[in-house]
C-alpha cells in the first residue's frame, strides 16, 4: 500500500472561459471541481495506474468535506485528519482562445 499525504488539500476548480479578458464579466463554457493538492493529485494517479493507495493528510471545514466525498466518489482511500479552519479552494480560468491559464490559489487553513 502506497501513502500520499496532503498538507494543504484544496477543492481544485477550472473553468473554461473562451475570449477572457480581466474587468469583464464571463460566463463559463465548462466547469470541473475536483479534490486537489499534490498527494491527492498523486493517488489518483496511482489509482489509474492500478497501484494500492491511500490519500492522507489535512483537512477542514465544508471544503474538507466535500474532498473526502469527492476521493469516496472516485473510489480512492482516504484517512484524512480533520482541523478545525477551512480547507482552501484553488480556481484555474482556461481561455481556449489563444490558449491561456489563469490559477488563483486561496491561502491554506492554519494549523494549529
């Protein structure tokens, strides 16, 4: 068995914006939420890979929540620690249109 540990998991979300531009408002072609954070995003890899592995480290709030249930959902172990501040969420803007990517990552919960 393989352990990933996160410490600072994020509910990871992208959305596609064609033609972005700053100050404007947008609506999304496409939106996908995921769990993220690099331990995460390296068990679910190894899942695809077939390898046995569980996903560990930090988690808070409704945010952490919504991790645990998004890993349960794809069928990915999961042992996670709860904390009492909120797990952080990261947005990605893709503008197919030229091709760009915009991240806007939130700061992660204190540990205490």
């Amino acid at each position: 068995m393989i352990v990933t540990v996160t410490l600072n998991a994020a509910l990871d979300r992208t959305l596609t914006v064609p033609n972005f531009q700053r100050g404007q408002r947008h609506r999304a072609s496409q939106g996908l939420m995921l769990a993220g954070g690099k331990g995460i995003n390296i068990a679910r890899a190894l899942k695809l890979l077939g390898a046995p592995v569980v996903a560990t480290g930090l988690v808070g709030g409704r945010t952490g929540i919504r991790i645990v249930e998004e890993l349960t959902g794809e069928a990915i172990l999961n042992d996670f620690v709860r904390i009492n501040d909120e797990s952080r969420t990261s947005t990605a803007v893709v503008d197919p249109t030229p091709p760009t990517y915009t991240e806007i990552n939130e700061w992660g919960p204190a540990v205490r």
